[in-house]
C-alpha cells in the first residue's frame, strides 16, 4: 500500500489515496453497488485540481492503483489510437470474460491485427449494402409485427423488439440460418432477457476470471436448476455451438465462395490456432450480442425523443415523405443517408444512447504517452469514457437536451462534432457500417409507417430522459433496477395526416 501511494509510478498523478492503495473500492461500486464507478469516477474528476490548472473538472486522475482516466475528447485518439501505434487491451479489464478468445478480447495488438484483418471484409460498407435487401427485409418485418401488435390492442417493450430485429438480420448474415425472434408474438424476449443477465455478470467476472469457465462446464439443465441466468446464458452459448458445428463440417476449397462469416473464420487460409471451434464460438458470441444491443439501444432513444417532440418529428416526416414515396420497394440506405436531418437525428440519437458505458482502457506497452505535461509511463492502462465524452458540455452546449440542429449547425460551419461510440483507431467497432445501415431503414421505416397517420406511438409509464439515461454501467448503461427499454403502444386513430394533432403521442 505504502509503495502504491507513494513510489508507484503513478503515485504523483492526481487522484484519491484510497484509490492508489488498492482496488477495494471500485470492487465495491461495481460488486457491491452494481456498475456505479462509472459515477465515483466522474466524482473524482469534480475534485481533484491539478498542477496545471486551478480549474475544475480535473481532466486527468488515478483511478486505482494501476489505471489513469482522462476526460479531455481532444485527447481521445491518442488513447484508442490507429495501428501505427502499438495499443494493447488491459488484460485486467476483459469485458467479455465469457468469451476470452474474441476478437473484442483479444490483448496482443498484434494478434487482434490478425483477427480483424480476418473479418473486417465482412463488414465493410460494399459488404454491407450487398446485404441491404436482407436488412430491409428485416426492417419490414418488424414494422409489420408492431403494427400487428397495435390491431390486437397489446403493449411492446420496443427494445426487445429491436433486439429481436438486430439479432435475426446478424445471425443471417453471419451464419446463414437466422433467428426467427420477429416470429415469435413477445419477440422472444429471452434473447434480451439472456444479454441483461450477462451485463450482470460482467463485474463480478472482471475481478473473479476463474469463475465462468468453471461454470460453463455445467450442463445446461443443472445451469437452469442452480440459476436460471446461468441457464440462459449457457443456453445460447449452445445455439451458437450449433452454428459453428454446421461451419465447419461445410467448410470447403479455396476455391469456393464462402457465403458466410463463420465459414470464413474455418477456412483452411487461416491459421489453425485462430479456426478452432471454441475461437470461433467466442466469435460468434460476440458477434451476435454486439451487433443485437447496439443498434437496438440507439433506435430505441431515437424513438423515445423523436415521439416526445413534435417539431421533430414533423421535421422529420416532412423531409421522409417525398423520399419514402419514391418507389414501392422503400428508400435506399444511399437515398436515406443523403438526408441532412434524418442523420443529424441518428448522430444526436446515437450521442445520447452513449454506446458503451464502461470505460475501456488502453496499454501502450512500449513508448510513454504524453498528456500535456504528464507522462503516462508505458505499460499502464488509461481510459477515457463514451459516457462523458457525450456529455461534453463544450462539445454540446445543453448536452443532455435532445437536439438534432447542433450537428446541422456544425456542418454549416463546415465542422464535425465527434461521435465516440463506435470508438476509434486501430480497435475501433468493426460492425460499424452495418449498424449505419440499420439505423437508416428501421429509422426511415418507423418514422414513415408508424409515427404517420393512421398510426402514432404513446410512451407508456410516462418516462423521462432520466430514466432512460445510464444509472448502472453494466457495459451498456442500464435503469438504476438494472434493465433498459421503452414500453410503447402502437395506435391507429383513423386520423388524416393534413389534420392529425397528435402527432407521436408522446405521453
């Protein structure tokens, strides 16, 4: 404790002495009081001035014993830089215990170099829109499943729906079989029900590692008798194990095209120690989670402030109608992303679903980096989180008010405010052009069909922008009860658009 506090190489960075000693009390914040560092941390940077400026926040503090955050968004790229720059993840703070041999958990920056060049053409934008007509598709579907959910007169918890959406369209690109969530009538909210249980977990296998490949030895059905979150969680680590199996057994020659990306992850091109089933299972894991939590979060705020303003939405709707009514096969992404304040929508959107809420350190093994005149000595972990970077108020004057104009205002200025949560550099979301492509058609879909006379969205239980704002980081923010989502009903009032006056609804 003494060496922490006074001869560790971080001991003269700002920061509480309780947080140099040990990492006693982040294990209680986010143990204990589950997912609530991410708040002590913005304490700490309230209090603690430093040499450089009497002014508070302070930008830079010690976190615990052997971490530095930094709240500055100029400094960001430095942090998450691009390959140029060795970055390797801290092995101490693998988010996805559950899944060690995934990409998004891989520590070499080397090796995750290997990984990522091995899926990155899956996800690149001419892969994507290649699979537009399968996303749309998806995107229609889920459109036609709220509106059937309004003529039987039923609420939805539209997070899971979207959920179901983002994981049936991944799952059938990625594995070729997708999920048939949309199908089922509560859009088999296990699948949200099973990623909620595992945010749970996160905490508690960061600091005990040991413990969920112990328990994923279990056989499923005593899994389900010992905890029924485990019984989930293992449940669907069996479906992906289906999935795989199938890969490979289908596996073929150079020479044949390979449609999907788990049969690409088996192809014999690629090293035998990267194509083995449990690498590949992580893989799949991981894929499916990511790609279902992101998007469906990040349309789920849209919605939620979109139907709460009126001149939002009626912006909206007027800038869609003419684009929408094109052709009857819908807009394209291309078309939709040409929309100046349908994207100022989805940025302002994705801005205040804040993507991550955990912190994601960074190591840079072999070169001190330098933060004004701090040097952060190499082989230490520093972060800096999407959380108050989004908050920024200098950033975004009034951040947590919802208001679309500030990216079109930027623009004319010919400036770009910075968006964090598909983060940046050399570790940078890889499903980045398939969540754009997403949140395009289901947005465009939502707007037109749904929040357009005959119909129009009511927010039950009255929520405020508090309430969906993070309370617990449990890697995605969650409610202070530990879940996140947004009931809504789906009305057709039988009102013509020239006199509807209750535009979404929103309470």
């Amino acid at each position: 404790m003494l060496y922490n506090l006074y001869f560790h190489p971080l001991s003269k960075f700002p920061g509480p002495w309780w947080a140099a000693i040990s990492h006693g009390h982040e294990f209680y914040f986010d143990v204990i009081l589950y997912g609530r560092f991410f708040k002590q941390i913005e304490k700490m940077h309230e209090k603690y001035a430093t040499r450089l400026t009497l002014s508070l926040p302070c930008p830079i503090v010690r976190i615990n014993p052997r971490e530095i955050h930094i709240n500055d968004p100029d400094f960001y790229d430095s942090i998450y830089a691009s390959s140029a720059h060795i970055r390797n993840k801290d092995p101490g703070h693998i988010i996805f215990g559950s899944a060690p041999r995934a990409l998004v958990s891989t520590i070499s920056h080397s090796q995750h170099r290997l990984r990522r060049s091995i899926l990155s053409p899956f996800f690149s934008k001419a892969s994507i829109l290649r699979v537009e007509p399968l996303i749309q598709a998806k995107a229609d579907r889920l459109i036609a499943r709220l509106e059937e959910v309004g003529e039987e007169g039923r609420t939805v918890d539209l997070y899971i729906a979207l959920t179901a959406f983002a994981s049936d369209t991944v799952s059938e690109y990625a594995y070729g079989v997708g999920y048939t969530n949309l199908e089922a009538r509560d859009f088999n909210g296990y699948m949200h029900e099973t990623i909620t249980r595992l945010m749970h977990t996160v905490h508690v296998a960061r600091f005990f590692p040991f413990l969920f490949p112990i328990l994923s030895l279990l056989p499923v059905g005593l899994a389900r008798r010992l905890s029924p979150g485990l019984g989930k969680i293992l449940e669907y680590r069996a479906v992906m194990a289906r999935f795989v199996a199938r890969a490979l057994h289908e596996k073929g020659g150079e020479g044949k095209e390979r449609a999907t990306l788990f049969e690409a992850l088996a192809s014999p091109s690629v090293p035998e120690q990267e194509r083995t089933a449990a690498r590949i299972e992580d893989e799949a894991w991981v894929v499916n989670l990511a790609a279902s939590e992101t998007v469906a979060r990040a349309l789920t705020m849209l919605v939620f402030f979109v139907v709460k303003n009126e001149r939002v939405l009626r912006t909206l709707r007027g800038e869609l109608k003419p684009v929408m009514q094109m052709s009857e096969c819908g807009s394209t992404w291309k078309q939709l992303e040409a929309l100046p304040y349908l994207t100022a929508v989805i940025h302002e959107s994705l801005r205040l679903s804040f993507g991550p809420a955990t912190r994601l350190p960074r190591i840079s093994p072999d070169k001190p980096v330098v933060y004004k005149d701090w040097v952060i000595p190499p082989g230490h972990p520093m972060s800096s989180s999407v959380w108050y970077l989004n908050v920024n108020p200098t950033l975004y004057p009034d951040p947590l008010v919802f208001r679309p104009e500030r990216w079109l205002e930027a623009a004319a200025q010919g400036a770009r405010l910075p968006l964090f949560n598909f983060g940046r550099g050399a570790r940078a979301c890889l499903g980045i052009n398939l969540a754009y492509a997403e949140l395009y058609l289901v947005a465009a879909s939502f707007i037109h069909r749904l929040c357009t006379p005959p119909y129009c969205i009511r927010l039950l239980d009255n929520p405020s922008v508090e309430d969906m704002m993070p309370y617990r980081d449990l890697v995605m923010g969650a409610s202070k009860k530990g879940f996140f989502g947004l009931k809504i009903g789906v009305v057709r009032d039988g009102g013509e658009e020239s006199g509807d006056e209750e535009v979404g609804r929103g309470e």
